[in-house]
C-alpha cells in the first residue's frame, strides 16, 4: 500500500495536465506543467528504484541497464547547455553561409556566445561575498546588479525553454481527422504574382489538412506588402487552385498586414457559429501565432508546414523575442519584484553587518 501512495501525485498531475492540453494549450503555462509533469514522473520512476531495488538486485541485468540509464540521463542534463552552444554555434554560422549577414540572420550565434559567456566568463565577475563586501558599499552595490543581471538572463533563458516546450507540444496532434470547419493559412512575402517556397509548404499542408476534412474552407490570409504585384491571399489561391483545390472550398482574405490581422480578418469572413478552426503556419511560427488567437478570442488549433532545418533553430528565437514582445509587461513585473525583493534582502543584510562590525570593534573583554 504505501508504495502506491507515491503514485498519487502522479495520478493527479495527469488529470490535471492532460485537461489543461484538452481546454486551453495556448500558453507558457503548458510547458511548465509538462516539466512539473516530468519532475513528478521521474521522482515516482526514482523512488520505486530505491523502494524495490533490492528485488531488482536479483535480477543482474535489469538492474544494471536502470543503472546505465539512471547515469546516461544525468549526463545528458550535464551536458546539455555544452550541446546547445555548439548546436546553435554550428547552426548559425550555417545560416550566414546559406542566407547571408542580416541582423535576424545572426541570432544563433549570439544565443550560443551569450550562453557560453554565461557558463564560463559570468561567474568570474562575481565578487567573494566575503566581510570587505559590507566595508565597501560600491562592491556591495555591484554585486546587487551582478545578482539582478544574473536572474534576468536566467529568467529569460528558463521562459525560452518553456516557450519551446509549449511550442512542440501545440504540433503534437493525435486525432487525424479534427472535423474542421475552416483551416487559416497565413501568408508570408511572394514574388511578384508567385508564392515562395516558404509559403507554398503552408499552402501544401493546408491542403493536406482539407483532404483529410473535406466539409471544411480553407482561408488564404495575406494582404499585398512591399514589392508584391497582388495581394499574397490572391496568390495563395491561385496556386491552391493549380493543385487541385476548388473555388467551393477556397476564401480569400486579401487586406492583412501582420499575423494579428491574418487571424482577426479571416475570422471575420467565417459565417458558421461556434466554428472548428486550424491555422497554418511555419512550424516555428505557430505557437506566437497561436498566442496571438487567444488574445483575440479565437479558438483553433495549430499545424506546422515544414522548412529548411538550419533556419528553424534562428527563426525560433526570433519568434521566441516576438512572444516577449507580445506579454514584455508581466515579465517585468516579475524581474521588478525579484529586484525589490533582492534590494530589501541585501538592505537588511548590510545593517545586520554593519551593526555586527560595531559590536565585534566595541567589545572589549
């Protein structure tokens, strides 16, 4: 019996996450639940080890592969951070090559440099808190910006992990058939009158989507931007059309200028109540995209076409500082009261050492 108490939690924390993903994904919130969600398995997972490992003792082989894989998992929480530097680093110095050098092009190789500047030359900063920190208040003052400096970056660095989790948790779909009502692509640059590459493999997978859910529309989203001869919804239906789509099954919404307006807009042109709505996007792009339909009221869900893989991981910070933008006011409330509460902390402790230094110098045995 007491063994199946520990299952307790976990028991808990399925309900509650996987009714979390059934209601309402769109959000940080998901990650973290799904890390709170690993936690609590693996906690489970090391107790029963503890709990039965003599029983598993008998058995030589068994317990030495849980063993291997016990430390297998530790290294690679160790190594980790090492893996995302080089990854990155490889990663954008392979988009400069493919791409070229633009300020959106070198995001990798800043996120692997700060990383590593992080890990190895941060700490060397920081002052031994030693009893000459309370003798000098300009020490004690920059130490107190070293800390706030230090949890921003981690903060910041703890929201992206989050942000991707929940990202590739709203791809993950395991019901083919959603029974759709209407399936929004949204548009990216053209040229001329033609569709990019980029662009046609979300008009792909919104057509993918509707052979699978015939009943439904699929929207074609995008207004004519800078260099583009027609509207890039136009576009997109042309190209629909040449691969088969009807013009039964196809609406166009050829006035948005950005994400916000490709949801607002198409969701306007959409006569069923209480419709059953997909969008498509990059991959990459569709959790901010998702983001924004929450903020508008929007129910749907969300599938990603795919793209070129070295550009994913630099797209998916500039997407992940696109969020920031989107919520930057709860995150500094956040950033705001650590500090206050850091300057609080480091006030009471400085006094406390300073009276300590007073009655050590006027005490006399």
């Amino acid at each position: 019996m007491f063994p199946l108490l520990f299952f307790i939690p976990f028991l808990l924390m399925s309900i509650l996450f996987f009714s979390h993903m059934k209601k309402e994904p769109r959000g940080m919130q998901t990650g973290i639940l799904f890390l709170i969600y690993l936690m609590i398995i693996g906690g489970t997972a090391l107790f029963l080890l503890m709990y039965y490992s003599g029983f598993l003792q008998k058995y030589f082989g068994l317990y030495s592969l849980l063993l291997i894989l016990g430390v297998l998992i530790v290294i690679s929480i160790i190594l980790f951070p090492f893996v995302l530097i080089i990854v990155y680093f490889i990663q954008g110095l392979l988009i400069l090559k493919k791409e070229g050098l633009r300020l959106t092009n070198i995001l990798s190789l800043v996120f692997s440099v700060a990383l590593a500047a992080y890990i190895f030359v941060w700490p060397l900063f920081r002052f031994n808190g030693s009893i000459n920190l309370y003798k000098k208040p300009l020490l004690l003052i920059a130490d107190f910006i070293y800390q706030v400096l230090g949890f921003v970056f981690i903060y910041l660095l703890f929201l992206m992990a989050m942000y991707c989790l929940s990202a590739l948790l709203n791809l993950i779909h395991i019901k083919k058939n959603q029974n759709l009502d209407y399936i929004i692509v949204l548009g990216a640059g053209i040229k001329g009158t033609r569709v990019t590459p980029l662009l046609a493999s979300r008009i792909n997978k919104g057509i993918e989507l509707l052979q699978r859910n015939p009943q439904a529309k699929l929207i074609l989203s995008g207004g004519q931007g800078p260099g583009e001869d027609i509207p890039e919804g136009v576009a997109m239906a042309a190209y629909a059309k040449e691969k088969g789509v009807s013009d039964e099954q196809i609406i166009i919404e050829d006035q948005s200028k950005n994400t916000r307006e490709n949801l607002l807009f198409s969701s306007q042109l959409m006569e069923k109540k209480n419709p059953k709505i997909a969008l498509v996007t990059t991959s990459y792009h569709v959790f901010r995209a998702l983001v924004f339909a929450k903020k508008l009221h929007i129910p749907c869900i969300g599938y990603g076409s795919k793209t070129k893989w070295y550009f994913t991981l630099n797209a998916l910070i500039r997407e992940y500082i696109g969020y920031l933008s989107i919520s930057y006011r709860f995150h500094m409330i956040i950033i705001l009261v650590y500090t206050i509460a850091l300057s609080i902390f480091t006030i009471i402790t400085y006094l406390n050492k300073i009276n300590a230094f007073h009655l050590i110098k006027n005490f006399h045995p």
